[in-house]
C-alpha cells in the first residue's frame, strides 16, 4: 500500500536516494526537510503517514524531532535512518517510540518497515 512520507536528512544526497528508493517502490513523497526543526513544522502542515529520520542534524537534531512529533501527534511513524552505531542508539529509539532504526543503504529492511507500519 502506499504511503505519503516526509523525509527528514540534512544531506540532501541522502534524501534524493531515499526518495528515490521510496518513489521507485510506489510510496508518495509528502515532503522533505533538511533539519529537525523544518522536520516538526512540515509534519504539522503535511501530516504524512511516516517520517524517515536522520538523527544527526544542525538546529534540531532527529531524536528531538521525533519526540516533539510524537507530542504532537502520539499516533505518528517515526523510521530512523542512519549511517550511526545501531547498537548505541537502538535503545533511545524504542524508548522514544519510534517504529525502527535502519542503516540508509539497507533498501530491504527500509521498505519492510515501512510496509509493515
């Protein structure tokens, strides 16, 4: 089924492969943001179905987006995308309530998250 998604990286390298990635599985770019801040403002505006999110960004990193996305709207999917240590990060984003955490060149695992959210 496909979704309407908001893509939240600093890199705009990165969110040009993750749109095309989601686009060339049948999913609809809501919007793209380029820090957490731009991020939370765009949610409200466009409430897409899932945001992917970077965690490290200037202004307002992710983890701080996705909770004030998450304050906003408790019913919101959250998929976290990054090149960082899974292992140092996985528990901050299970306990911010976010649906995963994925390395942004694993295609499959990116997709069946979204699939399955």
């Amino acid at each position: 089924m496909s979704k309407r998604i908001l893509i939240v990286d600093d890199s705009s390298m990165m969110r040009n492969m993750i749109k095309g990635v989601l686009k060339k599985a049948g999913h609809t770019i809501a919007g793209e943001a380029k820090n957490g801040m731009e991020g939370v403002e765009l949610y409200k505006a466009l409430v897409p179905d899932l945001v992917t999110m970077d965690i490290t960004m200037r202004i307002m990193d992710g983890f701080t987006a996705a909770k004030k996305i998450l304050t906003y709207d408790k019913t919101a999917k959250i998929i976290f995308l990054s090149n960082l240590d899974k292992e140092k990060y996985s528990n901050e984003v299970e306990e911010i309530g976010a649906i995963g955490y994925v390395s942004k060149h694993m295609t499959r695992e990116i997709l069946e998250l979204i699939d399955n959210a």
